[in-house]
C-alpha cells in the first residue's frame, strides 16, 4: 500500500465520517476514478496509476534481483490488488 493510502486508511480508522465517505465511492459507476477523485479533493493526491502500479513495481523488482531473472514469478510473488486491500483494511 503507497503512502496516500496509508494516509486514507489511517484517517478512515479515526474519523467515521471520512470511513463512510470512502466506502461510499464503490458505489460509484467507476469506483476506482471515485475513490481517486474524493481522496484528491480531500488533500490526498492519488491517481489511477498509483493504484494500479503500487502491486507492479514491487514484484517487478523481486523478478529483476532474482539472479537471472526468477523463471515463475507469479508462483512466488501476487499482484495485490492494493484497492481492494485498502478497502479490506477499513471494513
């Protein structure tokens, strides 16, 4: 999880208002783009891409420092899902 979303989650944990507010966004027709938008206007830059890389980067770089390269990386490492995770953290 990037640090924007460490930063939601621990308002969301102390304020249930701004909780409620975030759970709110999955309801949205693009959820994703909500939730990006809401954190934004609350001070939270966060975009589309934040999301979607956070997972990426990490287990690129495992495969990258794997002598070689590491031959099964998806047996090893998971794409987290960090919108998800952020939204299981805050339930």
């Amino acid at each position: 999880m990037n640090e924007t979303l460490r930063a939601l989650r621990s308002r969301a944990l102390e304020d249930p208002a701004f909780r409620a507010a975030l759970l709110k966004t999955r309801e949205a027709a693009d959820p994703l783009l909500a939730l990006c938008e809401f954190a934004t206007g609350c001070g939270y830059p966060l975009s589309l891409g934040d999301i979607i890389s956070d997972g990426e980067e990490f287990c690129c770089n495992q495969m990258k420092s794997t002598n070689g390269g590491n031959p099964m990386p998806y047996d090893c490492f998971g794409f987290d899902d960090a919108y998800e995770m952020f939204f299981l953290s805050i339930e």
